[in-house]
C-alpha cells in the first residue's frame, strides 16, 4: 500500500469515526430506552395484579372471616400463621411476608411464636387477642423457638392501614372503603377512566438510595433516605442530595418503606418531611397532590368542539 | 433516561465541600448496586449483554438451587393449618428462595419502589387472612384461592425485583 492510499484511509477513518460514534450512541441510547420501557411495563402489570388480587375472592373470604374469626385490624406482624403446636407450644410461622416488619427483625419461616411481650400465646386465636392491644408503630418481643433454641426478636408492629391503602384507587374493594376514590362517572362517548397516584404521577423518576453508616456520614445522617435524584413533582421541594429522616414521624428505612409511607397519604391531605439538606435539618410541608384521572387505551377520543360559526361579513 | 455514573459524579461534586470520609465513595459505589463499579469506559449494549447473561446464567443456578433445596423450608400440606394443593405450595416456596437470593438493591427508582411496596403491602394482607383462615376449620376452597393469590403476587414481585436487579439505574 503506497502512502497515498494509506493517508486515503487514514483520511476516510477520521471522516467516518466521529458519525460512527455518533450512531453507536443513538443505538445505545434506543437500547437504553426500550431497556427502560420493557422495565416500566413489567411494572405496570405488577401493579395490576397487585390491585386484582385485592379484589380475587377478597369480599367473601373477609367478610366470612369477620363473622367468624375477628382478627387484629389495627397493626400486623407481617406473617403468615400455621396451626397451635401440640401441648400449646406455640404458633407455627408458615411464611413471612416480604418486606414485612417481621421480615425485617429477623423471623424466619418455621418459627414458633411462644410468647408476645411476655405474654405466653398457645394458639393463633391467643395471638390474635395479643395483638388486638398492640398500637400502631408499637415495638413487641416476639418471642420464638426455632429450631429448638429460644429467640428473641422486636418487631415494630405495621398500622393495617397502610396495607388497606395499597387496594385499587378506582375498585369497589371489602375493605378501607372509606379511603376509595369515587368512582368517576361515566362520560358518553369516553373510555373507562382510570386514576394514576400521585407518587407514580411525579415521583417515578424520582431515586432513592438507602442511607448506610458509611454512606450516612458525608451526609451528616446514620439512617434515612437519600434522595439521589428529585422528582419531577416540585409539590414537596425535594431537591438532588435531600436526605428523608422522617416522614410524617415515621423513619423511611428503604425506597419502598419511604413509598409505603408516602401512599398513605391522599390527596390534600398534609404530607411533612423531615429532612437534612447541606447537613442541616429543615421540614418541608406541602399538600399531597391530586391523583391524575386518566383514560383506558382504546378510549375513543373526544373530538374538538366545532369552530364558533364566522362573524357576518359587514357591508362592503 | 437513567443516571450515568458521571452524572452521580456531577452530583455529589456539586453538594457542599467537607472533609468525606475516605471510603465515602466506594459505599456510594456500594449503594448503587455491582453494575456501576466496573470500566467505566465499558459500551452500553456489551455491559447490558454482560448483565444479561450473567443474570440469565444466575436465574438459572438460582432456580436449579431453589429446586435442590426445597424440601426442608417449604410449608407442606400436613402442617397444622396449611389446605392448599401440593403444587402450590412448592411454587410458593421456590418464589420464597429466588426473593431471598436476589440481591439486596439500595438504590431503587421511585416506580420500582412504589410497586414493590405495593406488592409487599399485598403479600402481607394475603398473609393476614391466611393467617386467620388457619383458625376456621370449614374454608379449604378460601385457603387454596389465597395460597394462589399469594403466589401470583410473589411471582410478580420476583420479577419486578430481578427486572430491577439486572437493570442499572
């Protein structure tokens, strides 16, 4: 090769180098997004499922179980109860609900719950009695046999009301009934209309880090939530590097307990952050916002409103 | 669109200066979850490949394990309590060990978190009544309709949580 025709292609690798670049980044940047649209899908049909389920056989049972079975309604454990071990021994922990205050102080499938705050419970009836006297937020000592040996445990109980909010905004649901939207009247000629919440309204791109020790000491926090980057919604003023301590007094341990927290609230109802910003503590206290009423996809859209007929031309 | 790690860089660089600690930012690092530590100057579709693969490759070991180790945690039909149907409660068990395995995410996008909690808020009201239809003798066809409502909410949650795991933000 003659150094024409090398300086040739070092020419043609220069011309062409910077719009190859070019369009490997449009690419990488196509994958990015349908990466991030395949994943806010995936999201979407969790939280269908999430509010069918709510309604999937849900008014029978619970209304059978009332009758029969009067169960806690303030505040929950978070597990799920097998049966009264032989000699009453106990209560069987047959699952722990993910996420749940007793998944996160530590109670494992197959535990037996033998006492709560000292009270010996023998059967899941006793245990119910227990907790009907347990406060929202309270702490209790459960304590547990696991595999033979003495356990003990504090589990902040969970206020029941925050799991009846997370039932459809839009549904005719058993339970919390008061906390439901109205449904949204008909309207000729639209689809059926949909509420959207506020969080996922302004909130989705909103991150959320977990403060750890490590991370919590250029932050001036031990525990909370860092808030990497702000949502959209600028209701709470929330900005980049904003640290949630609290909210509504109850301390935010992950990016989900801070959304369980924050779904509690409806709209127009007063949400309060406490907050560290620049290493300072501030509150910051705003209205939640309203949900957004949406239309379902294939809902016929409305046409414009014709044009107000012409002013008659005046004399010539 | 989501937050490259330079702009994480911007960000904090922009906070107000002190004296960081010296492992400030690998626990920053840390937090944002394995995928953002490597080569930086790594192309998006091989990193995504890479993740994918290595995800894919970890479900698989992940599931294969969750089969093998099955029988000693799993709740079974003749405990006290439980009247659903065998495979149910297998289905049950191994959603339980592929959350359990799942790593830890400390950083997580709002909707992401708002629809874990979501889910979780759910789970633990299946969980309630389950717990008081253990007590009512005469519910078998209530107890198998919650068990597969649980399962189809862990199912869910199972994959919003890998979805989120294999994903950078």
């Amino acid at each position: 090769m003659n150094k024409g025709m090398l300086a040739a292609v070092a020419m043609a690798v220069l011309v062409l180098a910077p719009s190859m670049s070019l369009a490997q980044e449009a690419k990488d940047a196509d994958l990015e997004k349908r990466l991030e649209e395949a994943q806010q899908r995936l999201e979407a049909a969790a939280r269908e499922v999430a509010e069918l389920s709510a309604e999937a056989g849900g008014p029978h049972i619970l209304k059978m179980l009332d009758m029969r079975v009067p169960g806690p309604r303030r505040s929950m454990l978070g597990v799920n109860l097998g049966g009264a071990e032989p000699n009453g021994g106990g209560v069987k922990v047959n699952g722990v609900s993910p996420g749940g205050p007793a998944a996160e102080a530590g109670v494992r499938a197959g535990d037996v719950i033998v006492a709560i705050d000292g009270q010996s419970v023998g059967t899941g009836r006793e245990l119910v009695a227990v907790m009907k006297d347990v406060e929202p937020d309270q702490k209790v000592v459960l304590e547990l046999r696991r595999d033979g040996k003495p356990v003990k445990v504090t589990v902040a109980a969970r206020p029941m009301d925050q799991v009846f909010f997370a039932r459809p905004l839009m549904g005719e649901g058993e339970i919390g009934a008061m906390h439901a939207l109205p449904a949204m009247p008909p309207m000729h000629g639209m689809g059926v209309a949909h509420a959207r919440h506020w969080l996922l309204e302004g909130w989705s791109d909103a991150e959320l880090v977990t403060v750890t020790p490590a991370l919590g000491r250029y932050f001036g926090a031990d525990k909370g939530v860092l808030v990497a980057r702000a949502p959209k919604d600028s209701t709470l003023g929330l900005q980049d590097g904003d640290v949630i301590v609290a909210i509504g007094g109850r301390e935010p341990q992950s990016g989900p307990h801070a959304m369980r927290i924050l779904r509690s609230y409806q709209p127009g109802e007063t949400v309060e952050l406490r907050i560290l910003r620049d290493r300072k503590a501030q509150t910051l206290k705003a209205a939640a916002p309203e949900h957004k009423f949406e239309h379902g996809a294939g809902a016929p859209v409305m046409p414009p409103p014709p044009e107000p007929p012409r002013a008659p031309a005046g004399p010539t | 669109m989501h937050t490259g790690l330079s702009e994480w860089s911007a960000r904090l660089a922009a906070l107000p200066g002190f004296e960081p600690p010296a492992d400030a930012w690998p626990a920053i690092l840390a937090a944002r979850g394995p995928h953002e530590s490597g080569c930086a100057s790594l192309r998006w579709p091989t990193a995504v490949a890479a993740v994918v693969l290595a995800a894919v490759a970890g479900l698989a070991w992940l599931m294969q394990s969750a089969q093998r180790e099955l029988a000693p945690a799993a709740i079974s039909m003749t405990d006290p309590g439980v009247v659903a149907s065998a495979a149910i409660l297998e289905q049950n068990a191994r959603l339980e060990m592929l959350l359990a395995a799942l790593p830890e995410r400390r950083a997580m996008r709002g909707s992401t978190a708002f629809t874990v909690s979501q889910l979780e808020d759910r789970l633990a009201l299946v969980d309630e009544r389950l717990s008081r239809i253990s007590m009512e003798a005469n519910a078998p066809e209530f107890s198998e309709r919650l068990w597969r409502e649980r399962v189809d909410l862990m199912n869910s949650l199972v994959q919003v949580r890998y979805a989120d795991a294999t994903n950078p933000l």
